[in-house]
C-alpha cells in the first residue's frame, strides 16, 4: 500500500506538472495557494505531503483502511488524466 499511496502522488505530481505546462491552471486552491507562493519549489511541498501521508499510512492499523487512503490519493490523478485526455 505505501508503494501505490507513493505512485500515486508521484502521478499527481507528474501530471499536475503537464496540466501546468498546457496552460491550464491548478483546480484546488490549496495546491492553487501553494504554487503561488513557493513557486517553482511548489514541488517540494507537494513531495512532502506525500511522504507525510506515506507515514501515517505505515502508522494504520487496518489494511482496508489504508486501502480507502490509497484509493482516495488515486482520485486526482484520475481527474488530472481526464482532463489531459479532454485538451487533445
């Protein structure tokens, strides 16, 4: 499970950065916030928050639990990946 919640992130990561490069913008304005004020470095944060919720995912106690973590991560990088398909 960590390995997917870290795949995961690492797609939004990759995915996000595409969207960007398309000239579209980002649609959650936390990350919105971010990018803003950290820039390029956005990233960083971005990475960081992944690995936090990689270690709260290795403090769980249920797998099924964990399970839902994952598939809830996975949702934006299925929504990155439709609006990616969607501009072509």
């Amino acid at each position: 499970m960590l390995v997917c919640a870290l795949l995961m992130g690492y797609s939004d990561l990759i995915a996000t950065n595409e969207i960007l490069q398309r000239g579209m913008g980002e649609l959650n304005p936390f990350m919105r916030f971010t990018q803003e004020w950290l820039g390029e470095w956005w990233l960083v944060a971005k990475l960081g928050l992944t690995y936090l919720m990689m270690w709260l995912l290795w403090r769980g106690k249920s797998e099924r639990q964990m399970a839902y973590v994952v598939a809830f991560i996975a949702t934006p990088v299925y929504n990155n990946l439709f609006i990616l398909a969607g501009s072509n």
